[in-house]
C-alpha cells in the first residue's frame, strides 16, 4: 500500500521529477500550495473513500502521517 500511496501523491501534485517518501514532510515540497492541497484531498476521497477533516489535516506532517491516518479512518 505504501507505493501505492506514494504513487497516487506524486500524481496529485503533479511530482515527475524525483522520487518521495513516507518520511517527506508534504508541505516543504515546492508543488504544496492550495491547489496542491485540494488535489490531495480530492484523491483521498477517490482513492481511499476517505475524508480527512480540515483539523485533523493541519496535524499531519509526513506523508507517513497522512497514510496512517486513512489507514485508521478506513477501519471506522
């Protein structure tokens, strides 16, 4: 799951040129801006059915942070 993950990210921010990681912190990259931000949640919901809420959004840090959080969302 985890490629998969990274996999779907880079495509939601349009990431060609190097590779990312679960330990990357999303918002340091030079494709996180607002546009960047509801492409990533959009694919979220799309991909995982999973709606992380706007409180619970600003506390994520990693891209690890982000798929812990749909994993244990999807087990609701």
């Amino acid at each position: 799951m985890n490629e998969k993950f990274l996999s779907n990210l880079k495509d939601a921010l349009e990431i060609e040129d190097r590779e990312i990681s679960l330990d990357d912190k999303f918002r340091e990259y030079p494709e996180w801006d607002s546009i960047g931000q509801l492409s990533v949640i959009a694919m979220v919901d799309e991909e995982y059915g999973v709606v992380i809420d706007g409180n619970l959004f600003k506390e994520l840090y990693t891209n690890g942070d982000m798929l812990n959080t749909i994993i244990k969302l999807q087990k609701v």
